[in-house]
C-alpha cells in the first residue's frame, strides 16, 4: 500500500503563486509515475500534469502549460506542482496520483483509471 499526503493548497488572488506538494509513503519502490489531478464543483476531474517517475518525462493539460512546472524530489518520494499566474478557472481540489504499474508506449497518463493510489484532495481557491 502507498499513502499520499497533499499539502500547500490554499487560497490566493489572480495572478498569484501556489506550491502544492505530495508526499508518498509505504511501498514506494515501484512508483512509475506521480500526477496531479484536479476537481471543480460542478464538474468532472480533469488531468493537469505528471511526471516519469526514473526518467523524469513531464505531461501537461493544455490550459496549465507555460504556468504549472511539476517536480519530483526521488529521495523524499515527494512531487510538487509549482503554480503560477494563477487564475480563477484553476480554483478546484487538486488531488496527487501515483502509479505503481509498470510504464508503456501508448499508455495514457493523463487518464486517472491508469493511477493506483490517491491523495485526499487539497483545496486551491483563485479570487478574481
């Protein structure tokens, strides 16, 4: 079993920065990759990023690119999104996402049913 543990969210004003972070305990070992998902009322989760977890390979939704950088710290089995120019449309709970299964050509990370393992969900709210 893994547990993730989210952390960083919070509220802030159009424009602002946020650092999300999720550590991972347990049986970590086999982590093939770690993303973030993200939820808004009214509507249904939707992928915004996600990282390799050896070969550090990035994926971005469309709308968080050239804002959002992810990370990962394989040491302290911890990822972290890194939000910038944030805007109201971002307000949602974010919730991390690890995959324990091994990796393949053609595998749709930006899909949630391909993750094993999540987070409770922190909160991130963007005033206007």
């Amino acid at each position: 079993q893994v547990q993730l543990v989210e952390s960083g969210g919070g509220l802030v004003q159009a424009g602002g920065s946020l650092r999300l972070s999720c550590a991972a305990s347990g049986r970590t070992f086999s982590t093939s990759a770690m993303g973030w998902f993200r939820q808004a009322p009214g509507k249904e989760r939707e992928f915004v990023s996600t990282i390799t977890w050896i070969g550090g390979n990035t994926y971005y939704a469309d709308s968080v690119k050239g804002r959002f950088t992810i990370s990962k710290d394989n040491a302290k089995n911890t990822v972290y999104l890194q939000m910038n120019s944030l805007k109201p449309e971002d307000t949602a709970v974010y919730y991390c996402a690890g995959r324990s299964r091994r990796l393949g050509i053609g595998i749709p990370l930006a899909v949630g049913a391909q993750y094993d393992y999540w987070g409770q969900g922190t909160q991130v709210t963007v005033s206007s």
